[in-house]
C-alpha cells in the first residue's frame, strides 16, 4: 500500500486539475451515505469533533476519511484539523493508499469553493478577501487565483501578525498581496469573500456586502457556528455544496432555517445542481451570491483518486 504524504499531494494535486476532476465527479454516480459526526470532550478546552467520511464508486474505489477538529490548536500553533485518507479498490477491497487527510482536505476544500465561484462569482473578479489564518488560508488563495482574474487578495485576522505571516508565505506572487486590519472596509472593496474560521458569531455583516460580491463561507461546520449574519442570508441568492450537509451541520443555513427567515427551497442549489446544469448560478451582475460548504466525502474520494492516479504515473516513469 502507497503512502502519499502531504508534500506529496502538493506536488500532485493542481488546482485547475483538481476542480475540473471534482466538477466532473458532481456529474458522476458516487456513493456518500451521511458522515458520522462526533462530538469528542476533552479537559479544560472546547470540545474536539470526530468525523468518519465513507464514500464509493461503484467497480472503482472505496474510501474513507477519519478526522479531528481541536478548535483550540491554534493556540498551540497546530491546524486544528488532522486526519488521514484510506483509498480502496473497488473491486477487491485491497488498500490501495494511504494519503495525508489534512493536505487532503485543504486541498479539496479550497477546490470546492473554487468551482463554486465559476457558477457564482461574477467572472471579472479581482479583488479577493481572505477571512481566517488558518491553514486552509493560502490554499484558497491559490484556488480562487486559478478560476478568476485576482489580482489583488487581502488576508485577514483577528490577529494581523497571523495575516503578515500567510501572506509572507508566497514568494513573488502574480498579485497584490497584504494583510489587514480592518474587516468591514475589505469586505466592501472586495468582489469575492472566502471565511475560513472557526467562528461562533457572526463575522461577516449584510450591510457591508455591495453589489456583485460573491461570499464563501466555509468555516461553520456545526449548527452553532456562524460566520455571517442573518442579512446576509437576507440579501443574497444561496447555494450550498450538499442540501443534506448544510442543513443539517452548517449554522449559517441551519439557524435561518430554525428561525424561519430561510426555507429548504429559498436554497436555489447544490453543486450536484450547478455542475449538472440543473440550476442557475449568478443570475445578474450586481447580484450578491452566498455559497456555503461543510464538505462532503465526495470531494476526498475525488481527490483521493486523482492523487494517487498521478502519483502511480509519476512512479512509473521514474
């Protein structure tokens, strides 16, 4: 059995490959039963969670992905998701792989938002607005710049030297890049908002969004976790990765669905909608476009499967 480290799925595993593969298997029949979801105590910190993502493809593979959020690493200078990936053949159940489940979920999260915004941001894009220092940062901002004309991205967090930190880590990049402190003055210079936090209360308020803007919101991943407020929701056309996923864990939809403010068909699609051509995406220009992700074990299987095709080749010819 293979094992493919982070570095690895780095090296393998491009962005535009990645969302064009991923785009492909929302088309396709793949198997993803509700992930269990556990929440995990632990002494004197927030609780930990425990998620296990089955997914499969009929006569191809099998795979499945155990993970952790310790909300509280990040004061310990760790991501606060682990985990790790097993890719099975679908015909005889062998492990094929064992691959990095964090570069991997990275990887597919920021590749998900990405195929997102082809569908819903406006496609003259180029002012990006990172919210979140976390690890999935950088990988959004390498995502969004290969779907849209960015050529302007600001980072921020709650603590600036974070945000100097992600944006230290590009070398010579083909935009500008800075970090800042103020939040409502870069959400409303920017065309596209990607949150990636661990937030509990709202972030991101309605009234700051102009016309156009397209926001992502992929950090809440509990029913009481928000990153934006209810105008937000209000204001905006809203997509979700998976109906079942989001309305079930995502606080940002769960909450205005308790309140009454959102209805199950206020929801105007999934990606299975979009990347199938059932649904329309940005309706108009000025029109302001809400996604929100939690995940879903399709897009690990995806990228599981397309790591280790990649990583066979590169093998082969060496």
């Amino acid at each position: 059995m293979r094992t493919i480290t982070g570095a690895e799925l780095k090296t393998v595993l491009h962005h535009r490959m990645l969302i064009e593969r991923m785009r492909q298997s929302f088309r396709s029949e793949i198997k993803v039963p509700v992930r269990h979801h556990h929440t995990v105590e632990t002494y004197g910190e927030q609780d930990a969670t425990l998620l296990l993502m089955p997914a499969w493809q009929v006569n191809q593979s099998i795979g499945v992905k155990i993970v952790t959020v310790f909300p509280d690493n990040g004061a310990k200078d760790l991501p606060a998701v682990q985990g790790v990936y097993l890719l099975m053949d679908g015909k005889t159940g062998i492990p094929q792989a064992l691959l990095d489940g964090q570069a991997l979920t990275k990887r597919r999260t920021a590749a998900a938002s990405a195929l997102a915004a082809t569908y819903l941001a406006r496609p003259d894009s180029h002012r990006l607005l990172v919210v979140g220092t976390g690890a999935l940062s950088p990988e959004l901002i390498e995502a969004y710049t290969t779907v849209l004309p960015i050529n302007h991205v600001l980072v921020w967090g709650r603590n600036i030297e974070k945000a100097k930190k992600i944006v230290s880590r590009f070398h010579r990049p083909k935009f500008k890049l800075e970090a800042t402190d103020d939040l409502e003055g870069a959400v409303r210079g920017a065309d596209v908002i990607s949150c990636a936090t661990l937030a509990k209360d709202p972030l991101i308020k309605g009234e700051w969004l102009q016309p156009g803007q397209h926001l992502d919101l992929i950090g809440g991943f509990t029913p009481e976790m928000r990153e934006a407020d209810d105008d937000c929701i209000r204001r905006a056309r809203v997509f979700v990765d998976t109906r079942e996923g989001a309305c079930k864990e995502a606080g940002d939809i769960v909450q205005p669905l308790q309140s009454g403010l959102l209805t199950p068909d206020d929801i105007a699609g999934d990606l299975y909608d979009l990347t199938r051509g059932e649904r329309a995406g940005r309706r108009y220009y000025d029109q302001i476009t809400l996604f929100k992700s939690v995940g879903t074990a399709l897009e690990d299987l995806c990228a599981a499967q397309l790591a280790v095709e990649m990583v066979l080749h590169n093998d082969s010819i060496r």
